[in-house]
C-alpha cells in the first residue's frame, strides 16, 4: 500500500460562481469589452442567485448585466438559468409607450 503524499493527492476546487457568470457574459457579449466589472450578487432564495456587471456597451450607460445560477447543493455545481441586459435606476430610458388611442387628439 503506498502513501500518498501532496503531490499524488488530488485537491477539490470549489466552482466559482462569480466566474462562471463572466464566462457566460463573454460568450453572450458581442464584444468581450461589453462586459464591465462586477457590480453585486444578490441571493433571490431557492438556492438561486443573481450576478450583475456593468455594461461598456455604447448606448447602454447605467444598464447592468444579469446572469441567473442555480446552485444544486448536492452536487456542488452551478447551472445558469438566464442572462440578459436590465436597466438601473441610472438608465436611459425612452418615454413610457401610449397607445395610439390614446394619443389620438378630437
């Protein structure tokens, strides 16, 4: 039987979900300088948490990137559920949308 040693021995490493969610923003982002530092993680409950960056994208100021894991415990990995571009309280935003109807004049 031999002894294992720290070089024989295998180390765990943990997944990184912070990464994970920048790789996916790389993959998604037309560009990779599309995708700005991270902003802030936010657990939404159910194992499930919400990573934002910041958007470099022109025309995007005060937007922020969004990508959605789930995290399954059990098997210690992380799956992503969605990732999209979401306005900020910053955004610029075009005018709330009337109906045409309603916009009409007697």
């Amino acid at each position: 039987m031999s002894e294992e040693t720290d070089e024989t021995r295998e180390t765990a490493v943990q997944p990184d979900p912070q990464a994970i969610a920048y790789a996916v923003l790389l993959k998604v982002a037309d560009e990779p300088e599309q995708v700005g530092e991270f902003v802030a993680a936010e657990d939404l409950g159910d194992h499930v948490t919400d990573f934002r960056f910041a958007s470099a994208i022109r025309g995007y100021e005060g937007w922020q990137w969004s990508v959605t894991l789930f995290h399954d415990e059990e098997l210690d990995s992380w799956t992503v559920d969605e990732s999209s571009l979401v306005p900020t309280d910053q955004a610029l935003m075009p005018p709330q949308w009337i109906p045409w109807k309603d916009r009409l004049e007697p």
